[in-house]
C-alpha cells in the first residue's frame, strides 16, 4: 500500500480534494440482500470518519449512487442511505446507471473541471471502485483510494478480504491507496474550516 499522500493539494487553496463516496446505501448493510457485504463495519466507520473530517475541513463531499437497472432503484429502505450519510445541502449526489462514477455525466463534467484530487472511498471495491479508480487514471484524474474506507464482495471461491487486496493492489498501479486516518492527517494541515451547517440537504444532479 502506498502511504505517500501528495500535500500540493493541501497546500494550495486552489486544490480542495472532494471526497466521493459511492453507493452509501442500505442495501450494503442489509444482510439478507445480494448486495450485502458481511465485512463492511469497519468500511463504514471509516466512511463516517473521511466523511466528518471532509466536512470540518470544508472540502467538497459528492455521494454517487447506481439507480437505474439496479437494486438500488427498487422504492424501499433499501435504496435509503445508510444511517449518517445523508448528504447535506452543500454536498453533491450524482446518479449513475453503470458500476463507474464516470457513468454520470454530471459527475464526468465535475470531475473534468476540478484542480484537486478525487478522493474514493464506499462499495464496492471490485466494481465501483475499481472501474472508477480507472477511468479516472485515463482521464489524467489524479485521485487517493481510502482502502479501509471500502470492501470487496467474495467472488467465488475467493474470500471477500482477499479479493479487497488483489483489488487494492490493482488501484494502487493507478494512483495513490492510503489509509483513511493517513489521509485525515494529511489533508489537516492548515485547512480547517469549520463544520458546515448539518441541517442542509442534499442536492441531485444526473
């Protein structure tokens, strides 16, 4: 794992990383669900720890989700964010219909436009993380993948820990695979800027 976390981004005021956190829905924690991953407790709290630092240091946060053709589009608890990851007026949420971020256009565009480092972390890391760690490569996006801030699901007879390895080490050719607290101490230098207003919702783009 690779525990360099460029500081240029951090240091310029100019290069605010945004924090992505994908498919933060219910269906990761319903057990019961096909979509399930046993192991993601750990995942999660380090979600909630990226997430509350990303907001006291007033970085911008984009939660993305897959909706369409998937089970997160069924009308039911399921497609609910999980418990403390419901976004905030200032925070974006994008809607893709493919494992990707880049699936949305929206997100593509925000990205494309953006001078700081995407910051991935959320479920799971063999799709959605994985296929947006290399589109993000080929479109010259520098980004950081927040490793135990996301897990893997088992793909047959391999078990979901180690496939969340192979699948680290794969991101890891493509850019920077850290650990959330060494982000969260990287990304504090010099850039507190107060908790936003937790009373505000979120806003959809498509």
């Amino acid at each position: 794992m690779n525990n360099v976390v460029r500081l240029r981004a951090y240091v310029d005021p100019a290069s605010l990383p945004t924090l992505v956190l994908v498919d933060m829905q219910q269906e990761r924690v319903v057990s019961s669900r096909v979509l399930a991953i046993p192991d993601a407790i750990d995942a999660i709290a380090n979600c909630r720890a990226a997430l509350a630092h990303a907001r006291t240091a007033g970085f911008p946060v984009a939660f993305v989700r897959w909706v369409s053709g998937s089970p997160f589009s069924s009308a039911t608890s399921r497609s609910a964010w999980i418990e403390g990851f419901e976004p905030k007026r200032m925070d974006m949420v994008f809607d893709r219909n493919r494992p990707s971020c880049y699936a949305s256009s929206a997100f593509a565009e925000v990205m494309r436009n953006n001078t700081g480092d995407l910051v991935l972390a959320g479920f799971a890391g063999e799709a959605a993380c994985l296929a947006t760690a290399l589109d993000a490569f080929h479109r010259g996006h520098e980004f950081t993948f927040l490793a135990d801030a996301s897990m893997s699901h088992a793909l047959d007879e391999i078990p979901a820990r180690e496939v969340h390895r192979t699948v680290t080490k794969i991101i890891g050719s493509y850019g920077d695979v850290v650990k959330t607290r060494t982000w969260i101490a990287a990304s504090s230098y010099g850039r507190s800027r107060g908790k936003r207003n937790e009373s505000e919702h979120g806003r959809t783009a498509r």
